[in-house]
C-alpha cells in the first residue's frame, strides 16, 4: 500500500465543536477488484475526508476565503453557500470573504473588492445557476496574491477550479509557507466534463448530462420529422467524452457517439460517413453527438492558440462536420436536412440539479473540515462514492477519460449500435 | 360593414351528429374599440367558427387528408391528433388519410405514401414536438397533386403551414373545382412567428416564448457571472417581433430587444454601441434579445437567396452582431465576455405546452367543422379571442406586426429600460 | 350602449411623464357578436385601460400601498414587481408600501409593519411563487385600516384579491372620501378559478392548468399501470370548473370531468358509477377529474360553516367520491385500484409561468395607470383581450362559470367521451 | 475474506456473441476502509457482475420472460426496454415475454395472456412512467407458475420487485430445478425508498428526490407566504429514511426531517412541539418532513394490518402529526397555518430522470449478462459504485438504513439545523 498523506499547517490539537468525526488514519484504496479473490497488491490509498477531531484553526480568529475560476459550471453557488454554512454554523468562523471574478478577485490592483459572505447573503443562492461571485479564466500572480491574502488575514482559502486553478492555489499556499502566514488551501474540483483523476463525478456533471439530454431530445424531433434529417449535437468534453457518452445511454436516441477517447475516421467503406449513409437508407433520420475534443485530428491544424486560461483552443469539430456533411451530401447525392444544436453555454449556466445538489453540498462540508483541520494542498476527491483528500501534486495534467472497455462505453455501443470504430 | 364570405362547395343539407352549434350569419368583428361611445363604422366581419346544424358532406362516404408543410412548431401532432379524432368521433369520418413530408406527399412521383391514420395511431403524438407526418419545405404542383388527390377520392385536405402553404391549398381547391371534384381544404395557419394576420395567437406561439425564456434565463446568468458579460440571443421573428418582445417581457431579464419593425443604427451618440457601453459601465453585464429579422440593413446585401419555400434568406444579424461587437470591443478598448444563443431549433421541436395544446384542439376541431359544412378556400382564424373563417384570398402577403404604440411593445419598453430607437 | 363609467377623486389635470397614451373616451364592448350581421345593441361599455394623457396625483407627492390577500395564486409577486416598477420607472413615485399578511397589515394593532418596496427588493422576485408580503384571509376593519392609510399618508392602494377584498377596498375607499383624504383604491382581480365576472383571465389560471395537466398525467399513468385502476383527481374549482376543464381538455388523458356547473347522479343506469363500471369493463382504467365545488348535493349537508374570508366552507367531493367508490367496488365486485390525487398546495406555490408573466405585468401595470390618473373604487378587467376598468359596483358576488353551450366544455365532452350528464 | 458465490445452473459453456467481457473470478469487497492503514479483514466478497465469455444459455433456444411487481417506481418502463435490447440485440434472443400485471400474469387463470416483446414494442416506453406490463400486489402461487413457466418453456425470468417478489422468485426457481426445467431467475431489486442491502442505490430513487424536492419547494412557498405558516410533507420510506433525508439535503429549506431511524418524542421541553414553537416565534414559519414510517409508536396500535404484499400497513404519521399540531395549536395559543402535503403517487409515477435512465439500463443489462451466464437465485446488487451478483439467500428481511453516524445524516443535521434527538 501507498499512502498518500497530504500537507499539514501543523498540529491540530484544538477540540472541533462539532459531534461526530472521521478518525485521522481512515482510508480509502484507489482499486477494489479482488482478482481471483485476492486483496488488490499496494493500493493507493487516501485519507477519508470528513469532520476531525481536532483542529488547527481556532474559529474565532479565523479568516476565510473562497474563490470560483474558470467557465460557468452548474452547483457554483450551492458549492460556496455550503462552504460559508459549514463554516459559520458548524464551526463559527465569522469573516468570510468572496474574492470577485476568478482569481482576478486576489489582485486589488485589478479586481473589485471581495464581498462578505454571511448566511444571510447566501441564503437562496443555490437555486441559481452561475457564480454570485463572479468568474475569470486567467492565472494568479502568486506574489501580489499572497501579498493581499496575508494583509486581508486570510487563513482558509477555497479555490473552486480547474486543474490550473488547483495549481495556482498550490502555488499561493507554499508563497504563504515561505513567508509562514498559516494558509490552508483546499481545492474543490470543477470540471463539466467530469475528468478529474481521482475524482468520480465531479459536481455539474449530471446537470450537464440532463440538459444535453433535453437538447437530445430536440435533435431527434427534428431529424425525425424533416425529410431525411441528420440532427449533430456538439457537447462538451475537451478530452474526455463522458457528457456525450452518458447522455447517449440517458437518451437512447443517439445512433452516433464521438468522443475525443475514439478516433474515427469519415472516409472509407468503414468510415463514418459511409456508416451514416447506411443509416438514413435504413431510417431515414439520424442523430449525431460528438464531444468537442473529438476529431481534432480531422481539421487542419490552426495556428496552436490558447485560451486565457492556458488552454489549448480546440477546432469547432461541430462545425467541421455539418460542413463536411453538406458538401458529401452533394458530391453522393444523399439528400438530407441538417440541422446543427451547440447549446454549450445553455449547459453550463444551469442551476444544478438535485443529484448535484447534493454533492455540491458534500464537496463543500469536506473541504472546510479539511481546512479546519490545518489540511492544505489538496482536493476534495471521490473514490468509489467515498470523499477523500487528493494531494494537489498527484494532479500532474492527466485527466480522466472513458475507459473502452468499462461499463459505460459498453452501455454507449449498446445504445447506438454504433460500430467499435470508424476506421 | 362588410362581411368576409368564405367560398362553399354547395348547399349543406345534411343533418349534422353533433349536437349543439353556432349559426350560420353569426359573426365577429375586426375591430372592436368603440371611441367616443360610438360603434366602429364598417368593421370587416367574420363568420364565427363552429360545429353547423347542416352539413355538405357525408360522413360514411367521406375521405379526408391532411398535411403539414414548412418549418417544425410545437403543437403539429396536436393539431393532426385533434382532426383525427373530431372527423372520428365527432363526425363518423373513418377514412383519414396523412400525407407524408410536406406537400412532397402529395406527389406520389416524388414522395412516401400516405399514413392511414385512426384513432389509435394518433392516441399519444400530442405529446411529441415534431410531426409524425414528416414536413418539407417546397410548393405543391397542382396537376400532379388534384390528379392524386381525385384518384384517392380525397374530399376533404386540412393544411397546416404559413402562408405560401395556405395559398397552395386555395389553387388546389380552385383546380379541383375546374375538375368538379368535391374537395374542401381548409388551412390551419402555422408559423412559430405569430404573424398572420387575423389570427390573434398561432398555436406554438406561447410554447417558443417559454421556451426562449428560459434560453434567456441562460444567458442573463451568464452575462451575470462572467467578467463584463454580454449575452446576445436569437430568436425567430422574420418579419414581427412577437417572440423576442413577449420573451422579453416575460423574462423581465432583457435589456436591448431589437426587432425587425424598428430599424437600428449600431453608431453614434443615441446608436446601440454607446448605450451598450452606458449599461455596462453602470451595470457590468448586459443581455441582449434580436429577432432573426431585424437589422437586415445593417448587413452588405448578399445575393438575395430564396429557401425551397420561396422565403427570401435573411442574413445571420446574430453572427453579425456578435462580429460587430467583438471588433468593437477591441477598438473601444470596452472589455467584455461574449457568449452567443441560437436555440432556433431547440424550441421548434418542443412539444406544445399546455396553453398550446388547448389551442390547437380548438383550430383542429374549428377546421373540421368548416369543411364538412362545404366550406373551403379560407384558414381559422381568430379576433379578440374567437375562432372565424378567414378567405384565403385576404392573405395577401401581410404580415402582422408589433403595434409600436400598443401594450406589448409599451410593456418591452418598461421591461428592458431601452429608448424608444438607437437612431 | 351603457358606458359603466368608473368613480374619480377629481379631475386629472397633470401631465403624465409618459409618452403614450389611451385616450379617455374609449370603450371596449361586453358583447361582440353580430347577429344576422347586425351589431350588438346596446352592449355594456367599459372604459378600456392603459395610460391617460393627464394624471389626478403628482407622482412625487404621492405615496402608494399594495396589499395582497386570500389564498396564494402564482403571479403575485409578478403583480408587485410590475406595479412597483411602473410606479417608479414609470411615474416616478418613490414611495411605496408593501403592506404585510393581507388586510392584517393595514391594521397597526395586529400586523406586521409594512415593507419599503423599492426596485431593489423586488428585483429578482418574480421568480418565485407565493407572496413577498404575505397574506391572510379575513375582513378590513374599515375605521383603523383608514386612520393608519391616512397616518401614513397613502393616495394609493393596490388590493390583490378576490371579490371580498375588492370589495373591502371599496369601502376603504368610501370611508377615505368621507375623510377627504385621496386615496385611490384599484383592484388586481386574483381567483386561481377563474371565475371573475368581466375578466376573461385571471392571472394564475394557465399556471393552474399546468400543474394540473402534469398531476392528471401521473394519475393517469398510475390508473394506467395499477390493476383496473382509477385515479381521483381533485382541482381547484368552488363555482366554477375552469380549471378541470380545461386540464381535461389540455391533458387528453381524462375521462370523466366533473364540475359545479353540471350537477351528476352517481347512481341509476344513466348515473356515474355505471358508466365508470361500462369504461372500467372496456378499458380497464380510468381518470376521473373533480372540481372542488362539484357535487355538494351529493353529501349529507353539513353545519354551514365559513372560512376566515366569509367564503362557505365546502364539503371534500374528493374524498366523498373515494368513499363511494371504495365501499360501491365490494357492493358490485368491481375490482379496482384506486389512488387519490389532492394537489392544491402544490400548485398554488408555483411561480407564474411564462403566459401569467406577462398577464401579471399587464394588469400590474394597467392598475397603476388607472390610480394615476385618480380613477378609484375599479377592478383591472378584461374583455375580448383588452383590458378594461370595472367598476366596482359591478361585482355583486355573482361568478363567472363554464358555458356549457360554448366551445370549452365542448371540447371537453370531445376529450373525454363522457355523456352530457349523468342523472 | 468470504466469497458469496450465486447458484449456477450448470457448466457455462457456449461462446458469447458479445466481445467484452468480465472475468468469472473477480470480485468486490462489501467493506473497503483502510482503518490504521491495515486492509478489511475478511471483507465479504460479491462476483462482479458483467458480460461473461461463456454462456449456459444457447441464445437461439432460449426463451425469456419478464414481471414487474409491486407499486410503481420509476424507471420500470426503461429496465423492462434495456432487458429486452440486451437479450434481442445483444445476444440474439428472440422471443420475449411481458408477463402483465404483476405475478397474476403468472397464474394463467388469474392473469391476462403475457406480451411478445420486441424493440419495437419497447422502443420509445422509457419516456413515460408507469410500466406498460402493468403491475399488481400479492404472492406468486408456485406449482401453477411453475407449471406455466414450463409448459411456456421459459428459460430466462426478470423478476423486478422488492424483497417479496425476488423470495418469490427464488422459489421459483428451486421448484423448477426440482423438475429438471432449466430456470434462470435474476432479480432487479426495486424499492423506491432505496433500503435494500448490498445495492447502494436502487433506480427511481434520485427520481423520487428530484420530485419531492419539488413538492418541497412548494410546501416551503407556502409556508413562507401564509401567516405563521407549517407545511407537513409526508414522503416515502417505511422502514428508511432515505429519500426523506436526500431531498432534505437537496432542498435546504427542511427545518425538520423525522425518519425511522430516529424515535421522537412530541411532548416535554425537548420534544418536538417546544422545538417548533421557538421555530415559528424566531422564523414564523417551517417545514416539516416526515418518512412514512416514522414516529409510528406514537399513534395508538391499530389491528395489525398487512397489504396484499404482505408488508405491514403503516399508520398515517402524516395526518396523525396535522391533527396533534392542530389541537396544540388551539392549546398552546400558538397561531399557525397548516398546510398538509402527500404526493405519493404523483412521486412514483414519474418517468426516470437521466440518472436513472442510466441506472436502469445498467442493472438491466447486467441481469442479462448473469441469467445468459446460467446464473440463477441472485439479484443484481450495487456496492462501491459496482455492479455485483448478490444471493438471494442474503435477502432476509433485514432492509438498509440511514447510518446516524454517517455523512448523508450528518448534511442533514446542518441543512435543518435540527437536534440530534427529540426527546
């Protein structure tokens, strides 16, 4: 077995007001198959989140922070409402601040200044979509944050955010070591496209996986009801096709899933297009769903150009393929009404979901207990539906991604009757 | 006054089965504001729609068809459901034919046979958006169709589409009549714009504002979590804004609502640009609704294109808005966030809402009624709430407009804060 | 013609700040059909609504009120935004009281102080359903309401309610005149029944029908799936059976609407029972819909018994009609699975949906325009669409009921297939 | 460690047609914290279920059948759809049997003739809630389904049912096997209160949340808009409170959640009238919630009642608490207004959510993977996110509950901020 212990302020040793806690050495391993019906060998194993026993930070003299990065994702609010929640009223911390627009919120040279967050203010927050606070892509210039960080006194901060995010927070919690200003960061992972290793449902995923499904349901009306109409549904998934995958199965409608896991190629007696011809012979309607990270491969590479946020801009794959459906729709002669749905930003402003809800307010409640606690530099992580901690320096770039072989690419081939490949 | 007659096939003289009707001379008129106390002179008056005492066809030897053309609206199903079962139940008419794909079905060169359709074929559409019927854009060839429909023994044709539609229906009836074939066709106006004139509501209207709403609810929450946000939202409306205006006033969320009955200017001191920049300056986000018609002129004047229906193809003013916003923002050194909503055909493939779907029970079974009474060459219509026959001869290519001094146009005013024009 | 003029504090003689206006002089008519092409003779007249030219109150010397009562509808924070907004974007009145608990709160000694309504505070509340200000059932006690709407120095009153407090606010208004004090009391008509004379629709009533459409599909996938099952549904309905019929007719689903206009036997070949047994023998389920106020001969009469409001308390029809079927199923060994449906509370919190959006706005705004100009002792009515004013005078406890000659109880009869009356 | 192993029906030998498969001997521990850093000891071990390379079944000779029991639940419609896709186009199986209404459609005396099932019977049912087989209460009679079973030559039953229903199948299973009739009998546990063991959660359950968060919403309006409002909402969960805890969690507007798991005490200072009384003096108004099964000791024991399934009946907590508020109220002088809400049915007849769409069709296919494997006597059971087989023999009355240590009770003390204990 491999522990993966997270990094301490120090000693906790203040007695938590709360009632029931999670004991210190509780873990949870990163593989459970018994193969052969012997124990996994070496598991990686992560502490249990939960409430501690003991505390490093005294509540009342205790300032916090939080911080939402990034693209719109649905449960930004119920995230920071059940962080001030648990903090006011399960531990008592009164002061906390909601840095503005992204971590542009930490530079007092260009953001606005942060808001208090009381129970009051963040009463009925949860049942909108978006970020009372405000989000920005863009880094965090580590010196001058830590700088306003140390004269704000802020000693707990919450970084809701991707993994660039994750890493800035990083960054600004060993800044604040050097300069020995107790700062415990605790991150919480946000990424509609659910591929956070470690991590096995990120909060927003079943609210974008619900709304695709709806915007599904369009794109079969229409294909179904125009003359040989091919319906293509662009949806998120950089580089992971989860989204798509699972609203395939959700739907039951989709007759073709791309995702970024599968390169697929349009020509030949194998290839795409020639499987969607075989498709409208025989049905006369079709709906396609490709991920955004899918295909990239297929487009002209652009000048490599990145988003504020240092990501890389993919190529429009959605685009790319309704222009390549029309222009093959004449040169074979297939007829067919296009029709092409992008609803990516209808997505994402959602208000969450129960299921989101409720895992909204987990994420949130575990990392304020880790924080509490003098825990720092990690994630709130899930491991077969346990919370855990997540050292941030295991986030190394990698995502998560549909496994070709597990259950729910399964379920996908399934659903669609889709080939393995197109090749 | 002037009554509007509708054509009749002949003298109806056969007790109808139901059991309570509205009168022959009863009527209804186009304008009812009595200024001063005094009646309004000479209004236009219409034969009220309903169930007549006498009527022209048999019941037990009677064919009807029905077809439905153009662009998906919510509510297809309901109103062919509705035909179905007053011709059934109602009437005792028991053989229904539905012709496939538009007019393209009534050409049997060109398209799929026609659907027998009962009782129980059509037991749950109402609660699908789409058409099971399938739809297509494209003119009917007269010959071909009065040859086809004669040999099909079709005497009554119920056409749901807009205009172009519904005056295809009127040469089918005139040829038929030159052919002496006893064929009723009766039109049930359908555009998702609410246009038509003489027709306070068409069914789908209200469905496409809740929908838009909520697209809109979207995008304001984007505009309001982004850094200097701004939405901009297409909707539907060629000619009249009746669904960005009633969106706009039902979300309470919009702050520019532009609309093809009021031309804009994007320069100058009172043109959109400097207000834009007034809302965000004072406001940090803004969102902003455009009718697929409006602004045309603001765009170099492309080749002018047709569509199969021989609408004239409007220019993409969204896109262009979007361009024109982008560079401007660079020029005007105005920092913004720009996200772009086309959910076109996320709210044409909705099912009907409920208001919807008592409306399209009432013009299906209103049409019903007026053809077996032997009427034809007219469309339901409806004035100050209730249901008249209109002569298609007084479509004339007219559209209907927002009234920029009535109450709806006066409510968006008041709801979004806009002057009157950006001139 | 009868013009029904409405009661004025004085002449308007003010310049409104607004821009457009309808004229004083007109009228919209009660009636609008022309018989044998011969207008209506004599028809009730009513002022139509909307903005006037000249305005009775300086608006920066006026102080307004807004109270709502009775039972929750949805809209009613809709209705206090609007007329908030209007009152101050509009006109430029300042101060606005929102009064607490119902007519509780125009009394000193038992409510609760009232709000300061600015656009701030009901900026976001339209929403949410039920009432910001609370509400109360229960009379005014005209003397104390008068003495502190004096004290306070209110000029205008908005009364959200149905015929008790419009009435009560008439008599505010009376008592104040006596004092000449100005206070201008207009009316929002507020009945999710439906059922106000000189309305066409309140506001509520879609939104009603709606959440009944989506009760009645449950019950009738319940009766669908269970072993001969029927489901009771119970709507909103005292006098009238709007709402029933109209669910009955959205929905498609129903088979037997009951409602107070059309009085049923339960017993007898011709009755209720046997045609349930005849549906249950063909097709093994069945949906039965009631309207609360349906039925009341049925039950043995219980001691008449009041509500706070004064309104007669009705006897449960639903649960009567479970306990008839219950012990009628072991008499006749029909064999059925019932489940009953109550879902009143459910569907009076529900926020407005997009059509009542729009209504509440307008009649929101409408009331404003009407106080304004001095107009008082008057409901917001509507009448082929437009909204008029009504005198007060007018509503003399009678409602407005289902027609059971016009086209909604018609298509109701179509939808279920059910008899014109059981007796 | 102790593996459950589950009965076979003989040496699976036949090749699948499938090409991804989990091996036969991997398994998935029911324990899986690390406690010190020290593995379980001795976890129980479930098979993981999945496609297996060998079959017992030859797919051309099997014939397979399948029953739904019990009340309705959501998602009924979606797993009978994915089992009958798995068996057609997975494996090749043709001929399918819907056995109607529950286990009455195994007694061919009592029950209506079973449903040849095919994709285009099951192709659009998972939209709609309810169960197209129908559905029914009470015991399966054994020789007579036994003797139908084999005189129908089933080889393959889905039984979907709670704990009685999968006894049920399990002795059927035992009394085929004593005839030598091959009879593979695979269970997809069905409870919405989502208490079964070993399965982490059952399908509907999130649907079953989303629903009551609705009804939630609703009662909390309500409450808020009456004068010193109460709502009473009473919500599945006989012997758990799961869904009662999860929409309290999801909604965050409860003040007070009452489930099985707790006993309470109504009377004395810490009971829970006081508790409510300082509720409405600081907040004047609450929300209850209250799981069917709890606080049953408080109400006289009627004659101990069983439904035709045999479960106990409960007695109603729900308006057993309205009516002990309700003659307090008048007491204690403590005002309210009390609002009552029940909406069981219009809960379980939902169609599934995307969550449980997915959920479905994952246990669905799954149980066809193990009955094709010859597998028999188990259902298919979830631990860890994991698919497993669980005997049936496990299933012995004892149900899952709400830990009160764990973090799903701990979200919903701080979410109410409730006491631990009424008492």
């Amino acid at each position: 077995m491999s522990i993966q212990s997270v990094e301490k302020l120090g000693d906790a040793s203040l007695a938590s007001p709360l009632a029931r806690f999670v004991a210190e050495d509780t873990y949870v391993p990163a593989t459970i198959e018994w193969k052969g019906g012997r124990s996994p060998e070496e598991p990686r194993l992560f502490e249990m989140a939960g409430p501690r026993e003991r505390l490093f930070f005294d509540p009342r003299q205790t300032r916090a922070g939080i911080v939402t990065c990034g693209g719109l994702c649905p449960g930004l609010n119920n995230v920071i409402r059940s962080v001030v929640l648990e903090l006011n009223h399960g531990y008592g911390v009164r002061e906390i601040l909601g840095f503005q627009d992204g971590y542009r919120g930490l530079d007092p040279f260009r953001g606005q200044a942060p808001i208090a967050l009381t129970p009051e203010v963040v009463d009925d927050i949860h049942r909108d979509g978006g970020t009372i606070l405000g989000t920005s892509r863009g880094p965090v210039d580590i010196p001058t944050a830590v700088d306003y960080l140390v004269k704000r006194g802020v000693n707990l901060l919450f970084t809701v955010g991707g993994d660039g995010t994750q890493r800035g927070g990083s960054a600004l919690f060993e800044e604040a070591r050097r300069r020995q200003h107790p700062l415990a960061v605790v991150g919480i992972p946000k990424t509609i496209d659910n591929d956070v290793m470690f991590v096995d449902r990120t909060f927003g995923f079943t609210t974008a996986v619900d709304a695709a499904r709806e915007v599904i349901d369009c794109a079969h009306t229409e294909a179904h009801s125009v003359f040989n109409g091919v319906s293509v549904v662009k949806l998120m998934g950089r580089h992971a096709g989860f989204i798509a995958a699972a609203a395939s199965v959700a739907s039951q409608d989709v007759n073709f899933c791309l995702i970024p896991e599968v390169p697929f190629r349009l020509e030949g007696e194998r290839g795409f297009l020639q499987a969607l011809k075989r498709r409208l012979a025989a049905r006369k309607h079709a709906v396609i769903v490709v991920a955004e990270g899918a295909g990239q491969d297929l487009m002209a590479a652009g000048a490599a150009r990145k988003d504020a946020s240092g990501n890389a801009k993919l190529q429009d794959i959605g685009r790319h393929l309704c222009e390549v459906l029309g222009s093959w729709s004449k040169t074979e002669k297939v007829e067919m009404t296009l029709r092409y749905f992008d609803p990516s930003y209808q997505i994402r402003s959602r208000a969450a979901n129960t299921e989101d809800s409720m895992l909204c307010d987990r994420f949130a409640r575990n990392a304020v207990h880790a924080a509490m606690a003098g825990k720092t530099g990690l994630i709130i992580g899930m491991v077969f539906g346990q919370f855990v901690h997540v050292p941030i320096t295991l986030l190394n770039g990698e995502s998560r991604q549909v496994k070709l072989r597990g259950e729910l690419w399964r379920a996908v081939l399934s659903a669609t009757g889709q080939p393995e490949q197109f090749e």
